[in-house]
C-alpha cells in the first residue's frame, strides 16, 4: 500500500513522481477521487428528448445517462445485475429499454429491472426484479444545462463544491443570451501517459504554451507565441482543487484565423449581448484559454472546446471532446466554429497533438527508477498568491504559476 506522506508538498513547492505512476494510488483515486467527486455526465443537446442516452464514464465505471420521460435526467451503471455484461452497446441513441446482449435482461429508464427471460422457468416466478435494477447514481445535478453526477452522498452540493470556480465556468456558459449547444457527436482518442498531466495542464499550466506551441502558432499565425508583449496581463485562478487562467485580451475572439472571419464578425456584432451579460471586462479576462473542474473535465475558452479525461489504467486515459457553440448561433457561423476546433484542438489538431507528445514522453521517462525518485518542481509563483484581484474572486496569481492541482489530487485520497 502507498504511502500517501511526502507524495506533495504545497509548502514548498514539489510533487513526488509517483502520484503518476503507482499503482495503489491508482485503485484510490478511483475510489477517493472518481467515487467521490462531481463528474461531467453530460449536456442538455444531447439529450433533446424523452428516451435520449449517451452512455459516459464516472472513473472507469461506465454509465448510462437518459432523458426521463417527465424530462429529467437521471443515470445509472450499464452494467446488468445478472452477469455483468453492458445492457447497453451504443454510445448514443434514443430508447424506451436497455437489454443485455448475454441473458435478455430488460431494463427502463430508470434502470429497474422489467423483464427476465423464461423467469417462470427460471426464476419459478421467485426473483424480486425490484431489488435487480441496475446501480443508480444517487445524486446528479443540472447547472445551468451541464449535468454532474457523484456516487457520494457525502460530497458538498454542487455549488459548494464548485465554489469560486463558478464565476470563471460562468463567463462560459452565461455569454449568450439563449445559452450553449454541443455540436452532435464526441471525437475520443486514447493517450498513453496518466490522466492528471491532462487535467492539472488545464487547470494551471499556461507557462507551456510559447514553447510546446511554438511551431503550431508559427504555422497558423506566422507570429510565434514567444512573441506575446512580455508585460500583457493575466490571471491564474486556483480553489477546491479547480483551476482557470489565461492572459486577458483585447476583443472577445482570437484572429480569424483561429476561429474563422465569419464567428469573428458574428462576435462583433453581438457584442453587446455578451458585455450584457457578464460584463466587459469579465468577457475579455475570464473567458480563460485554459480550465478544469476536479478532476478531470476541461475546456478552453477561446478555442469552444470541452472535455473529458477518462482514466484507463495508470498510463493511459482517454479524450472525450465536444465543440460547443452559441445556440443561437447561424448554421454557418457554427460550422467556422466546429472547423477551428478541427484544426487545432481535435485529435489531429496543431496544438492538440504538441501536448500529447510531451505527455506521453514524461511517461515513458517515469518508467525509469531514478526518473520516479527525481521530484518535480512546482515552485513558480509560491508565496505570490492573492485573494479577489482585480474584481475576480478567489485565490489567483500571475497567469505563469502552479497552484499545484496534482497536488490536490494527491491530497484528496488521503
């Protein structure tokens, strides 16, 4: 058994390597962590109607989450009570029952059990099917469109679970009047290397960005990143083991190349749609190029990406993504949106495949036994931190610091 004493050091400012590649701490976090948390389950579009699934991942467990027939939503494991197969296969669709494709068991929505083949024969009519439904999730919350699920009952309510982080989530999904979509369909792709350099990368880590991405910004900018003003201003944001960060800019989008002319001039036309609703300066500051929920659901501001960082093992996860974009967008405007998405943030993106590498690299160097006994330094803006700066709330620093959210991590399962 690991022991959890010396793994991190907030104080001074280092991380042991371990907590990427030990394998008890691995069976912890998805008990202490994954069992524990509030995890993404899924968005209101891609549930548009009665009988609506997507089957999701909490940890490694996989689950079904469904549209009620009275319109709530409601998640349980896909998993059947009787041998263990999925009772259902399809990662999508629109159903009135789930089935096992070993025995036949039915299942409803709800995820009780409804039918048990030959169960005269079988069963001599004795098996309670209400005491057999699939394991629900007991607790799940819609905020504002997006819904996260614990198994907990011990786990703070979502709003303080959420804490500070509210306002930097908020200035995503509060821009537009009429709310965000998920444009259909979910882009996955498995990494070779251990779920939290993903998440914590997300969370903290914007001092990568002029060198890693130095070549992809050269090719779609001619204008490397190391070029940025080195006195522009930005925030880094840390608390509950949450984290956002970004420079802050000058207009609400990036150059069109990025995000394309025709979302550009969409943007400046309703500005003042967005300034109404969050206000100027918060539109320009916190819509934050990088953010992570703990523990592992992320998005990028500016680049209309969100994800999920599904463990699969010590080193390995897996990317689920969505391109979101204003619902009352134009149907062309979207299509630019979901195309700068392609090109730099989706599994063959410029700046997507830049962090992949690094990650899988740091993980072959931990297979090393000197490389796991080397600690890692997570000293950059130690003891600079203040508190609600400059009308943000929380505990932020410079946008270049490390507030340490592996170390969070590490913590939680102790």
């Amino acid at each position: 058994m690991i022991d959890l004493n010396g793994l991190v050091d907030p104080e001074g400012g280092y991380n042991n390597p371990r907590i990427y590649t030990d394998p008890d701490l691995y069976e912890l976090e998805l008990d202490r962590v994954f069992g524990r948390s509030w995890l993404f389950l899924a968005h209101d579009s891609q549930l548009p109607k009665k009988g609506s699934f997507v089957q999701t991942y909490m940890g490694e467990d996989p689950v079904l989450v469904v549209r009620q027939k009275d319109g709530s939503v409601k998640a349980f494991l896909n998993q059947c009570r009787h041998r263990g197969m999925r009772i259902c296969r399809a990662d999508e669709g629109v159903s009135k029952t789930f089935t096992c494709s070993y025995h036949g068991w039915a299942y409803d929505l709800e995820g009780n059990l409804v039918n048990v083949p030959t169960e005269d024969r079988a069963y001599h009519n004795e098996i309670d099917k209400k005491n057999w439904g699939a394991l629900k999730v007991p607790r799940i919350t819609n905020y504002k469109g997006f819904y996260f699920g614990t198994w907990s009952e011990e786990t703070p309510e979502f709003d303080e679970y959420l804490g500070d982080m509210a306002y930097y989530f908020d200035s995503v999904v509060d821009r537009w009047d009429n709310g965000l979509e998920f444009i259909g369909g979910t882009s996955k792709w498995v990494i070779d290397c251990n779920w939290k350099f993903a998440s914590e990368q997300f969370a903290s880590d914007f001092y990568h960005a002029p060198v890693a991405h130095a070549s992809a910004a050269i090719a779609l900018t001619d204008q490397p990143l190391v070029l940025l003003p080195p006195d522009i201003p930005g925030r880094q944001f840390a608390g509950n083991g949450h984290g956002s960060g970004s420079f802050w800019l000058p207009e609400l989008t990036l150059p069109d190349v990025h995000v394309g002319q025709k979302y550009t001039a969409w943007v400046a036309e309703n500005q003042e749609q967005v300034y109404g609703g969050i206000g100027r300066d918060r539109a320009v500051q916190v819509l934050a190029l990088h953010n992570t929920v703990f523990p592992n659901f992320s998005w990028l501001g500016q680049f209309s990406t969100m994800r999920v960082w599904h463990p699969r093992g010590l080193g390995k996860m897996e990317v689920w993504s969505w391109t979101f974009v204003p619902k009352d967008a134009p149907a062309e405007v979207k299509a630019t949106i979901r195309r700068g998405v392609q090109r730099t943030f989706s599994p063959a993106g410029s700046f997507e495949t830049d962090d992949g590498e690094n990650w899988t690299e740091i993980q072959k160097v931990l297979r090393g036994f000197k490389a796991r006994e080397s600690r890692f330094n997570t000293q950059m803006g130690l003891g600079f931190e203040e508190r609600d700066t400059n009308g943000q709330p929380g505990q932020s620093n410079d946008v270049f610091a490390e507030r340490q959210p592996a170390a969070s991590i590490a913590i939680g399962v102790s």
